[in-house]
C-alpha cells in the first residue's frame, strides 16, 4: 500500500528505527528494493531523482510504482521525489503519484549555487503548503552537502555545489533549525554534517572533524520530534569496491559514511538515511564481473539478475542493520 513519508516516519520515531530511502531509475532497482523488504518484512522509501525522471519517464515511474504496490500489497511504500529544485518538480511529481517530496531549498533553482536563508524558507513553505492541500509529505534541507575535508567530496554531476563552501556552510547551524521548521512546517529535515554524494566523501575512515556527529546531536536535542534525514549515506564498503576492481574496475581507495555512526542517527532522530551509491556499485560490480568472466555473453538479464541479486542483499542489509525489518 502507498504510504506518505510524514505516516512512515512517525511510526519510525515512536518505535525508534530509520528507514534507508534508496533511489531507483528502472524496474530492476524496484524490484531488488521490494524483493528485500518483503524477504524481511521491511517498510520502503523509493526515490526518484530529476535525472531517474527523465531517464525512465514519469509514466514509467509511476506505473513502476503501481505495479509494485499490486506485486506486494503487505509493504507499505512511500515513493518519494529526491532534491526537487522548485515548485514545477516537486508539484509534478505528486501529480504522477509520488506520496513525498524533497523541496532542496538549500541550493537554488539550478541546484548547484547555495541560497540564501530566506528563499530556502519561501521556497519551502509554498511546497509545503501545496503539498498538505493534496495530502502528500515534504522534505526540506538546511545546509548544504558537502565534504568538510579539503580535496574529498568534489561536487559530481550537478548535485554539489559549486566553489568552495565554508565550514559554516557545510554544517546545520541548530539555532536555524529550529526557526526552519516552525517557518516551513517541513514533515522531515535534511542536514548537512560532512556528508557529500557519491563514492568520493572521505580520503580516510571518518571520524569527527570530518563527519560530524554531534550535529545530529544538538538538532535532536532542540527539535526532539523532527525527523531528520541523512543525504550521502552509502557506506561505500571496502568489498564492493575490491570486487570493482577486481574485473578491471578503476575506483580509487575512498571511505563512505560507517554504518556505525548511522545507526547512531538512528538513536538521534535520523529516520531517512539517503542511500544510491552503494546500490549504483553493487550493480555495477556484477556487470563489471559478468562482462570480465564471461566475454562471450551478450543476454543482458545474464547481467541484470546478479546485479539486482547483490542490490537485494545490500538493501536486505540496511534494513536489518536500521531495524527496518520486522516493521511493515
Ligand atoms: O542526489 C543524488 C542521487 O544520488 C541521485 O543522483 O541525479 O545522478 O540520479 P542522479
Ligand atoms: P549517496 O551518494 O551517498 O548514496 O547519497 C545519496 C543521496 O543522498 C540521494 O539524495
Ligand atoms: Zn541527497
């Protein structure tokens, strides 16, 4: 059954677990999530980006997401649009039945320049208002990604910023969170601590002058009932990338965000954890294997099945490690 992100992630906070929202693109992302969630009976956040937009159509994706609502009726499934960049994006996409949406406020509308405070606050509280006429959630973000660790977390196709971004920038300040939230009346709340997209967001194992925790901390602590969402939260684990490049992959040493400290955002206040990267590579490495080790098979489902098999077991993982499972 559709699901809204406000319905979910209260039912998150009172019993206290995070749900992974993990991008999708095509039917074989679909597919590997629900299979996972309803192995371990998990409830699923499913984000689609502007580029999964236009690379699968609105029609396709919705349809996806009907057809996956019918294949498993005992999952409740909140489908979600990731960094909406204005009104248009955000209100189309509840017209093609999404039930949540990301109004990124926090860059402006060519979603690479950081806005100003009060046009992240305008920008905001009109999808919000639009929104709750319809009955769909909102996601609103204060603070921009991006890496605090000079060199690491270089802005990848369009969704950094651009420039350098000071330290200020990079990080939540608690205070504006919390006139945020009462200016906006956002269901759910970005932040930026030190987490950057993609594979590339730490050139070391993090550990608190770079991934900065105790900023969940404090936002919690003064926003005990808002729910906060962590962006750039793959872990990037250490065996994907040796199986990357194992069959001829080129993906330079990087750390991603410990499943550790996530789960301790969990015990914070953090109930959406933002996760693709880890989801792109664990597909990609079964292609990556497939092609090396077997260079005369040219059925694509010889491709696609292992690496919907291995984005299965890694979102099967998340749920665990989240306590996700056990909640639909
Ligand atoms: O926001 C970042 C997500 O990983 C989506 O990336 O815009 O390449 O689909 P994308
Ligand atoms: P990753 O690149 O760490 O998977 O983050 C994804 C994300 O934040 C999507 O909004
Ligand atoms: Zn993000």
């Amino acid at each position: 059954a559709r699901i809204t992100l406000r319905q979910l992630l209260d039912h998150a906070a009172e019993h206290g677990y995070g749900v992974p929202a993990f991008n999708i693109n095509n039917m074989e992302q679909g597919l590997a999530i629900l299979e996972a969630a309803s192995a371990v009976d998990a409830p699923v956040i499913m984000q689609a980006s502007r580029g999964a937009r236009s690379y699968a159509g609105d029609i396709m994706l919705s349809r996806m997401i009907e057809a996956l609502t019918e294949m498993y009726p005992a999952i409740p499934i909140c489908m979600h649009q990731d960094h909406g960049n204005n009104e248009a994006t955000c209100l189309s996409a509840i017209q093609h039945g999404f039930t949540s949406v990301m109004m990124d406020g926090s860059l402006k509308a060519d979603a690479r320049t950081p806005a100003d405070y009060d046009y992240n606050v305008a920008i905001t509280r009109r999808v919000v208002d639009a929104a709750h006429w319809v009955g769909a959630s909102v996601e609103g973000e204060l603070g921009v990604l991006g890496s605090l660790e000079s060199g690491a977390g270089e802005p990848e196709d369009g969704h950094g910023a651009e420039g350098a971004l000071s330290h200020d920038q990079l990080l939540t300040d608690p205070a504006q969170a919390v006139d945020f939230v009462a200016a906006t009346r956002v269901d759910a709340l970005a932040i930026a601590m030190g987490t950057s997209h993609g594979a590339y967001k730490f050139s070391r194992k993090p550990d608190g002058d770079i991934l900065a925790m105790h900023v969940i901390e404090e936002i919690h602590s003064r926003l005990p009932n808002v729910h906060l969402v962590m962006h750039g939260s793959s872990s990037v684990p250490q065996a994907l990338q040796d199986l990357f490049n194992a069959s001829g992959g080129e993906m330079p040493q990087t750390w991603g965000v410990p499943v550790e400290e996530i789960v301790r955002g969990i015990r914070h206040g953090v109930r959406k954890v933002n996760i693709d990267t880890d989801c792109r590579l664990a597909m990609t490495a079964q292609f990556r294997r497939v092609a090396t080790g077997s260079v005369s098979e040219f059925d694509p489902r010889k491709f696609l099945k292992p690496a919907m098999d291995a984005m299965r077991d890694l979102c099967r993982e998340r749920f665990e490690q989240f306590g996700t499972a056990g909640q639909a």
